[in-house]
C-alpha cells in the first residue's frame, strides 16, 4: 500500500495529484524551488522539501535530489506529474531502484516512446498509422512544407515549420539547440506538415495484467505554437465521422499493447478532415488536458494510476462517457503581442461559479490552478496560470458556461489570454467544431484577440477607474477629504487624468458639479455612485457596475462589458526613467542568449541585433530602424527585465551630432 | 444633539422668485470671476501657451493633489478699478501633497505679471492668511515687478511683502518659491527670503539689475544667464536650491519639498466621518429673501451648514433677534452667533458678548452669520444704554483669541458690521453672499439724512430748500451708496476673501476650519473692561 506520495513536480499538477491522495487518505509530500518556496502546492501538501535554485536543471529535473527528498520526507511513492522528468526513463528506473513505488508506466515503455523517431518505427510495426519520416537531409521542395520537431520534444518545443527549403538549415539548427535546452538531447527529425490537420488524443489506462481501457478521445487542436489552449472530450471531428472512434481506439490500444504500458496514458494523432488518422506520438503520463476526460467519465484518474502502481486490477469494459468537456488553458501571456509570455505579481484571481467534482453531475466549472493571489509568476516556469474545465450535457452548454465563467473572471496582475479564449469558445467555427491546428491563423488574431471590451466599454472603464481613484483619494486624503472632490470657488479647468488602456491613451477631463459628473466626451453618461472600489454609470438610461481595484498605477475594471487594465500616468514624468530616444526595450523578460552586432555597427532596419530566450522560446530582436548602434548595455547569458534597453540606436553616426542621447 | 427642522416649502412662488433672483446674481458673479480667469486675455494666454508656458491656474492644478480642494481667495480683487479684475496674481489654499498651503502665483498674461497696488493689497492679504494659520506658503513666480505708473503706491509698502516673508521663515512657517521666469530686482528677494528656492532651466531669471541697468551702472557687458538664470544660482550663486528640467518639474519638486517638511498642524484633529446637514443646500437659493428688509430664519441656514443639521441653541428665548448656540462643521466644532431680525438690541449684544466668552472658555472656533441693519437706535434704547451694551459686544469680538470666521448673508450696516466682527475686526476668513450688502446705513437712509442736515442747513440760513435739487441729489446718493455698498464692489476692495455661492458655504466653512486648525486654537484670557 502507498502510504506517502512525493510529487515530483509544482504548481496546479501538484495539487491535482495532492487532491486525490488527500481523497484517498494518502500522505503527500511537496518539492520546490526557491521561487517556489510560497507556491500553494508547498503550503497545501504534508510536509515540503527544498530543491535549491531556480533553474529547472537546477531543481525539478535533479532526479537524485528528488529521490533524496522522498526518502528524506519518509514517502513511499513518487507521481511525476507531467513535464520535467515525467517522461524519462532512467528517472523512473532511479525511483524503483530506490525502492519506491513509481506511479508511471513501466521504464521500458517510456524509453520505448522517448524517441519519437523509434517509436514511430514501433507503431507502423504494431499496425498503427504513421506519417513519413523524413530524414532531414532528404528533405526535397516537394515534400514541402515540413515540420522540425526535436526527437525527444513535447510540449511544442523545438518544433519548426518550414515552407521554403533555403530555411531548413537554420531551422534545423535553432530547433535542436532549443531541443537541447529543453530536453537535453538535440536530435530533430521532420514530418510531412498537415496545415490544417486535427490533434486528437486517446486516454488509454492500463494495468500490470493485461486490462487497457480507452477512456475515451480528446480533441486539442485549437494550439499556438503547437501548445494547446483549447481542448475538449470527446472530439467533435470523431463525433463526426462514423466508425472513427472504433479505429482509434483500436490504434490507441494496439499502441498501448505493443509496449506493455501501464498505468495512464495518451496516444496522439494527427487526423485529417475525412478521419484519417496518423499516429504522433504516445504521451508517458498524467496529460494536462485529463480533467476533460474525468468530468465526460465520472473517473478519478489520479487514484485509478495510484492503483495501478499499487498492482490494482481494471474492472471490466472501459468505461462509458457522457455529456461534453472542454478545458482551456489560461496563461499569462499577451496574444496579440506574438504571444509573449508575461511575468509578475498575479494580484488578484477570482474564478467564479467554482465547483470541483467528477462526480457525474449535469454540468459545472472546475478550475486546476496553482496560482492564486500574490502569486508571482516567474521566467523559469511555464506561464500557465489555470486550467478552467466546464461540463455540460451539450458542447454548446459546456462552451457557453465556460466563456461565461471566464468572462467574469476576476483576474489582476497580469495580462492573459482571457479574452482569447472567450473569443474562441464564442467563434461560430469552434461552435460548428469546426476546430483544427490552424484555427488561430485562418481565423486571425486581430478578431481572436480583441479585446473583449470594445472602444466604448473601454471608455467606460477608463472613467470609471478615474471616478473610483478619485474617490479613493478623497477617502485616503490626509486632510479635507470630506470635501467635494475638486471643488474650486472659481472654475478655470476640469480635473484631468491620463490612463493607458488597451487600446491606446485615454485623456479623462471632468468634473463634478452641484448637477452631477461633467465628464467631457461622456455625454448622457451620469454618476449613479462612486466608490474607490466599485461605481455605477448611466449609460444613457442603462446602469453599469464597474468593480475598480488598484496596484500601484495599475487600474484594473472589471465589468460585464469585459475586463480592461490601464495604467494611470504619473502628472510628473519621473527623471530618471528618461529612455533614450531610439532605444529597443526588451519585450518580455529572459535572459539574452546572443547578441550579432557591436556598439558602432551600422545596422539595416530588421536586421537581428539579438536573441532573447524566454519561456524556453528564442525571440529575435531586429533593428527598428537603420542607423549605427550607440549603446548595447547587455551580454550574452544576461537576464534581462521587461522594459530593459537592450540597445540604443541612433540614426547619425556616432561622431555626429548626439545630442538627442542624453 | 438638536436636528433642526425646517419650514421651507420649495413649493411657494416666494422660494421659486427668490431662486431665480440668487441664480441670476451667481452668473452675474460667474460673467465677472470669468474675467479674472482669463487673465490678459486670448492673445497673450495664446503667446505664454506658446513659450510652453503653463498659465497660473494651470500651474496651480498641477501643484495641488488631486481631486482635492482649491479656496481660491479674492478673485474679484481691482473690481471696480482701473486695473483687471483679479489683480494680476491667483491666491488661495490648496493642498500639496497632503498639505495645506497658502499658494500664491502671478499672472503672467496680465501685463508681465506685474503688481499694481490690488495685486500688493491681495498679496499681502494671502501673507496674512499664511501667518495667522501658520499655513506654509508656495509662490510661483514670474513676475514683472511693479507697475512703474502706480509706483507710489506699492514700492514703499510692498517692502512688506519681503518682511513678511522671513518673519513667517522666522515663526516656523516654511516658505517656497518656485520661480517660472521673471522675478528681478525688488522681486528677486522673493527667492531670496525663501526657505526653498526651485528655478525652471533656461526660464527663470533672477538678478537685481538686468543687462542694461548694470551697463549703466558698472559698464560691464552681461547677459540674462550669467546674471540670473537658474543654472548659475544652481550652480555659482547658490539661491537656487533644485534646478528644475522645466515647469512640471519645477512643480513635481515643489510637491516634494512640502512632503519632507514634515508638517504637522498644531490644532485639534476634526472628528472623523462628520454627517452632512440633513436638509438640502440648494435651498438657500430660495430662503435668501431678494429685498434685504424681509428678515429670514438663520436656524434654515444653519440647518443646511452644520453636521447633521444638529445645532444647540444657547439661550433661545433671550435677545432673540441673534441666534446663539453650539454646532459641529466638518467635524470641528464651532459656537455660531447669527442675526435673527436684522436689529441688535441690548439684550442681544449682552447674549452676544456672553457667548463669546463662552465658546473662548471652551477653546471652540466662532462662526458669524451677518445679516443686520445695526444696533438699535432711539432714545428709549439709548437711555437703556446700547452704546455701552454694543460695546460690551465689540469688546468681547476684538479680545476674543479663538478663530473667527464671517460670512456676510444679508444686509451688514453700521456698527452691526463691528459687532458681527466684520473685517476690521480680524475674521481668519470673511466670505460674502452675492446678494449681501454692507455700509454705514442703507442708502435711503443715508441719503435721506443728507437731504435732512442740507435742509436743516438751508432753513439756517433762511434759504428756500431747493426740492428739485434735493430728489436730485437724493437719486444719485443713493445710487452711489447703493453701487458702493455691493459684494462685488467690497470684494473688489478686498473687504472679504470673496462671494461665495451661497450653497458652497459649509464647503468654504469646512475648508476655512481645517486651515485655522494647522494653527493652535486658544481661548481669550483676558478683555478690554466690560462697561456693566
């Protein structure tokens, strides 16, 4: 029996894991690092033992501090979660040999689908469709386009597509040196690419005597940069295509067989329109995307690995599913800015209308987080802030329901993809199912990452967070603030604020009068009440609640109109945070892995000056403009903040005139 | 606690003409602030905008927190004048950086700033204010200097400008100027009395003789920077102490500045969370009566001023042509003697002086509400002694030491304006109503003693009284008394702090209250001896 369960990983797949054993009156034990260390996964489990460091090769990945700290901590067993070392073998194989039980599939087995240029080799020999590999150097303009993918990969990493043969090479390269980063192997191999293909999924679970249940499919092709965002049981291109889901299973099971698998599992294919289907590769482990399939079965599949670990015996058929599932992944990252993943402080998170069960109830909203508020969300980590699961009867209720809950989200700090995914759930391709990889291209990000809060809403808001900071400083002044706010005997000019929305800069002049708010462009707009927390507008005879909270000059309003952040500009520009003219700031924060070009280079517009890896992703940054680098305070391996210069560019010579650097 | 209530019935056509007749007063008022707002007019607001220059207010709206209050004093300075309204200078309280403070910036639209005797007379009454509630003061200067032509009447007194200056530095008043632009010869000791001196670069100008003068006077050759820009007493002179990349910074340093004074204000703390009046300012439009002779309640206007409308009358039944008792404003509590039916007989000025010494004894603030036709006369009342019950009053008004505030509502003739502790007699603050009025007697009755004492004079002199000539004189006396004795004539003239709406009183109250209590509030301890 497994008394004491070391999790050997952080965040929402922690917790998942946590739940179960609490559920099952197993003892848990947590590992973290040292940006970690007030994560709620620490505080949740048992007892908690530090990793030291940051870097994920630094801690997560150290299989021998791992295996320390669960004997250390008196555990019995370890669940990988998924990621870090989930998925390798000699982890696994260094688990058992320390006389722990491994709640994974058999080493063997993982080995066995590690390599995705052998497995494939594997699953064309058991019967299960394959696409054609393509040795690298064979790779013709024929056979374009082609997708680089790294040998070892997942998670979309190390993964390029190229459409002209002259790319393939540098392709090549960066998609191995991220592979090796990532996964520390840099093989790549490439693949016919499908543009347009479907991304479905088989749950199989399995135990030691020859029982695999295919737990039903999912469908996950709704992804940016080949990670998915939207998923969803079951699929709806399989509900489509009559006698699909019996093939797939088939597959899925003689795959599962063909390695002697245990325990939980995923069989990826890639499907086309007509439901041909060509196998991927075969995920070792717990998926992200599993609460779909709990709530659509009414399964725990945490407990059923932790049985199956434990020897247990599947009963029976697989079981049966009902109703529709969809999960999306809400990130801190900015969609429309090339999905750059954002970092800091996640002030406040409010899920609303939350219920966690799989119980086979009619319809509900689950939400796998491991953030929470003042949860720092860093650079070393996946930026993914929740899973937000809804089920319902329908595909429609379950989208409908999501959308809304994510909507009224309350969610301050950071920028998401929120609206995305409301837009998403609320597209009438995806509710046509008309869902494939492609869906963020053919669809446009311009329509797809539009704020949820059009101009006018965004209007409204920018008001409503300066009547609520007005409000709030009137309660906060250190004298006369019961004193109307703004009052003059003699009037010259309304109150000004200046804020920063989403869509640009917002001038709020107003003022409030003996009549009621004067507020200029706002015509027909009244004050109905102000707080420095909450305010209600008549818009034109319609009343409208904005919830207004503050950070520093972060304003964020929520409202049924659609969340909308602005920063509220200082009256006086600070000195000190003078940038020079021409400087390019560093968009996201990473750390600079190569820089091509030296102060004094004359430099084209767009060419690279340097690389910034973030996230695990390379970005390149160009030059702006032409002109001659006048300044390049960084060096390769240099973490940098958002906002950092990273280079100063200017359009004269540098013996020229100057004077615009101050 | 007595919540007062109220017998004002918005309904009657007496509120509705009283409305309209106060609403067309406050345009009136409204047409002329206008004036003093647009400063020099489009053109040179157009050319200062140009230099990218801030105007006054403009300056002032940065300098102050924001949403909070700004009591801008005396904007009808030089009316009636021939100089333009607002005398060329904004004054007033603001709050900087939670702090109040008296702040006082030129006008630089208005012919270079310069001060003429209004702006002198203006400048020195916002001193007054600074010192006498110890409030810290912020200049922003640029200025012209002084009217050449109306030299004589501002060089010679204006040195008390620069006095005041260093005696408030000298009482623990901080002092800061900002300095935009020109601030020469005698208007250079304005930074240079200054505890804290800021300079806008390449904008500010400070020296005691420009380029010409010292051509004259040495034969040296200079020029603007090196006699006096902000960069050389940043760096050379030493009188500027922050040297300001331009404007806004100049401010944003100023802000900085009064939020490391370290302020603390010396009187008590208001009670938190004071209650509105529970009956509606707005009515005051229609309780003020539009002829001054039809008397009103001042307990309605009280009613609507006071926390909670919650005012405790002391010795109701006594003297009851002033109304006597205790209030809180703002959460400050405050003794408030108002005049009932215009007249002051013995027994009110005898309720009055005892209150007086009362809310003294008490250390609580004194609000006068004017609106009185003076001190009974006739010689039943002056064989009563109402010489000697008046100046029991006077007496208890000129000695008592706790903060007094007036605001004149209605009617403030002959020595009821003394009584009532009208400006001579050292109000912290003295705000007028549009409709108020105040002079030595109504214009009627002064001219019509005029026309008595001329025909007196002619039947002396056994003249025929010429009647045509007397209705004659007695139509332009009149007129004269009458234009005199307005709000915007006496504002012009600096006898208040300004016209206030009457429905921004409790507002102008409130912040008047806080400011005198950055001062320490003591009663009296001792007074002129009282002629029982």
């Amino acid at each position: 029996m497994i008394t004491r369960v070391l999790v050997a990983n952080r965040g929402e797949i922690a917790r998942r894991v946590f739940r179960t054993c609490r559920d099952l009156g197993i003892a848990t034990v947590a590992v973290y690092s040292d940006a970690d260390a007030d994560s709620s996964h620490v505080g949740e489990a048992d007892s908690a033992v530090r990793l030291p460091g940051n870097a994920p090769a630094d801690t997560y990945l150290r299989a021998d501090l791992l295996i320390d700290a669960a004997q250390r901590a008196g555990a019995d067993a370890v669940h990988p979660g998924y990621g870090f070392l989930a998925e390798n073998a000699a982890f696994a194989r260094a688990v058992i040999e320390a006389g722990l039980v491994w709640i994974g599939p058999p080493p063997d087995a993982i080995e066995a689908m590690g390599s995705k240029i052998e497995s494939k080799v594997l699953m064309a020999a058991a019967g299960v469709p394959v696409l054609d590999d393509l040795p690298p150097d064979t790779v013709a303009a024929a056979d374009l386009p082609v997708i680089v993918k790294a040998s070892a990969g997942g998670g979309g990493r190390g993964m390029r597509i190229v459409r002209e043969l002259a790319d393939l090479p540098r392709e090549i390269e960066l998609a191995g040196a991220e592979a090796a980063a990532a996964f520390g192997d840099p093989t790549v191999f490439c693949e016919p690419y499908l543009a347009t293909g479907h991304h479905i999924e088989v749950q199989v679970m399995a135990d030691a005597h020859g029982t695999v249940w295919t737990v039903g499919e999912r469908e996950c092709s709704i992804q940016r940069r080949h990670q998915k965002v939207v998923e969803e049981a079951p699929s709806p291109l399989v509900e489509r295509i009559d006698g699909m889901r019996a093939h797939l299973f088939d597959a899925a099971r003689a795959a599962t067989k063909a390695i002697a698998y245990t325990g939980a599992g995923t069989v990826e294919f890639l499907a086309d329109d007509d439901g041909r289907f060509f196998f991927l590769e075969m995920n070792t482990r717990l998926q992200v995307e599993h609460p779909v399939t709990e709530c659509t079965t009414g399964l725990d599949l945490v407990a059923i690995q932790l049985d199956v670990a434990e020897g247990g015996r599947l009963g029976g058929e697989s079981p049966a599913t009902q109703g529709h599932s969809i999960e999306v992944r809400l990130y801190a990252e900015d969609p429309a800015q090339g999905w750059a993943p954002q970092s800091g402080t996640l002030h406040r998170v409010d899920l609303p209308g939350v219920t966690f069960t799989t119980a086979a109830t009619p319809s509900g909203i689950r939400v796998d987080s491991g953030a929470r508020n003042g949860s720092v969300v860093g650079i070393h980590y996946d930026p993914m802030l929740a899973k937000v699961i809804s089920w319902a009867p329908t595909r429609a209720q379950a989208a409908r329901m999501l959308a809304g809950t994510l909507e009224r989200a309350t969610i301050h700090g950071l920028t998401t993809n929120r609206d995305l995914l409301v837009n998403v759930l609320r597209h009438r391709a995806f509710l046509a199912g008309d869902t494939d990889t492609a869906f963020f291209d053919r669809h446009g990000l311009d329509v797809l990452a539009a704020p949820l809060a059009d101009e006018q809403a965004e209007r409204l808001s920018a008001l409503a967070a300066t009547l609520a900071g007005d409000a709030n400083d009137r309660v906060h002044a250190r004298v006369l603030g019961g004193i109307p706010s703004g009052w003059r005997n003699v009037v010259s000019q309304p109150q000004r604020v200046d804020l920063d929305g989403p869509r640009g800069p917002h001038a709020i002049t107003y003022r409030q009068t003996r009549e009621g708010l004067r507020a200029d462009g706002f015509d027909g707009v009244g004050l109905v009440s102000v707080a420095p927390t909450e305010v209600v507008l008549d818009d034109r005879g319609v009343r409208r609640a904005f919830t207004v909270a503050r950070y520093g000059s972060e304003s964020y309003v929520d409202s049924a109109l659609g969340a909308v952040r602005f920063t509220v500009l200082d009256r006086f520009p600070n000195p000190a945070d003078h940038v020079p003219p021409g400087s390019l700031l560093a968009p996201m924060p990473g750390s600079v892995v190569r820089i091509a070009a030296a102060v004094g280079d004359v430099v084209a517009a767009g060419q690279p000056i340097l690389w910034l890896e973030a996230m695990k992703m390379q970005h390149q940054i160009n030059a702006p403009t032409a002109g001659v680098i006048a300044e390049l305070p960084v060096r390769a391996g240099q973490q940098v903040d958002v906002g950092a210069v990273l280079v100063v560019i200017t359009r004269d010579a540098p013996e020229g005139d100057t004077r615009e650097l101050h | 606690m007595t919540v007062l209530k109220t017998a004002v019935d918005p309904g009657t056509a007496e509120y509705a003409a009283n409305r309209e007749a106060m609403l067309g007063k406050l345009a009136e008022l409204d047409t002329e602030q206008a004036k003093a707002v647009a400063g020099g007019g489009e053109k040179y607001v157009t050319r200062h905008h140009q230099r990218g220059k801030l105007l006054a207010r403009e300056r002032i709206e940065l300098l102050v927190d924001p949403g909070a209050p700004f009591l801008e004093f005396s904007p009808l300075a030089a009316w009636g004048s021939e100089f333009p309204v607002g005398a060329s200078v904004v004054t007033g309280i603001g709050v900087v950086n939670g702090v109040e403070c008296v702040i006082n910036a030129s006008d630089p639209t208005v012919r270079g700033g310069a001060s003429n005797p209004w702006t002198l007379r203006k400048t020195l009454r916002a001193g007054e204010i600074a010192i006498q509630n110890r409030l810290p003061v912020i200049g922003l200067v640029e200025s012209g200097g002084a009217d050449l032509p109306t030299q004589k009447e501002i060089f010679i007194p204006g040195g008390q400008i620069f006095r005041d200056l260093t005696r408030k530095s000298a009482a623990g008043i901080p002092t800061i100027a900002l300095v935009f632009g020109n601030s020469t010869a005698g208007g250079a000791y304005i930074p240079g009395m200054s505890d804290y001196v800021v300079m806008v670069k390449e904008r500010a100008k400070v020296f005691l003789a420009g380029p010409p003068l010292v051509k004259m006077a040495t034969g040296e050759e200079s020029d603007d920077e090196s006699l006096g820009g902000a960069e050389m007493h940043a760096r050379k002179s030493g009188l500027a102490d922050y040297l300001a990349l331009d404007e806004r910074d100049a401010i944003r340093i100023g802000r900085e500045i009064v939020g490391r004074l370290n302020w603390r204000k010396q009187g008590p703390a208001p009670k938190p969370d004071p209650a509105p009046p529970i009956h509606d300012a707005e009515d005051l439009l229609g309780i003020i009566p539009t002829d001054l002779k039809t008397p009103f309640d001042p307990r309605e206007v009280i009613a609507r001023i006071v926390d909670a409308s919650d005012f405790d009358e002391f010795k109701p039944l006594y003297g009851s042509s002033l109304v006597t008792g205790w209030a809180m404003l703002h959460g400050y509590p405050v003794g408030i003697l108002a005049n009932a039916r215009g007249v002051l007989f013995s027994e009110e000025a005898q309720k009055a002086a005892q209150f007086i010494q009362l809310a003294n004894r008490a250390d609580t603030p004194l609000i006068f509400l004017q609106n009185t036709t003076g001190y009974m006369v006739g010689k039943e009342y002056e064989q009563a002694g109402i010489i000697k019950h008046g100046a029991l009053m006077i007496n208890a008004v000129s000695n008592s030491t706790v903060p007094h505030l007036t605001v004149t509502m209605g009617a403030s003739y002959g020595a009821g304006n003394y009584g009532m502790c009208g400006r001579a007699y050292d109000p912290r603050f003295l705000f007028t109503w549009p409709n108020a009025k105040s002079a030595v007697m109504g214009p009627a009755q002064l001219a019509g003693v005029l026309s008595i004492v001329a025909r007196q004079a002619a039947e002396g002199r056994g003249q025929v009284y010429d009647e045509d000539a007397d209705a004659k004189m007695r139509e332009y006396v009149e007129a004269q008394i009458e234009a005199e004795s307005l709000a915007a004539f006496l504002s012009g003239r600096l006898y208040d702090d300004g016209i206030i709406d009457p429905r921004d009183t409790r507002t102008v109250l409130g912040i008047a209250l806080s400011a005198i209590h950055t001062a320490p509030v003591e009663g009296a301890t001792g007074y002129g001896v009282f002629r029982l």
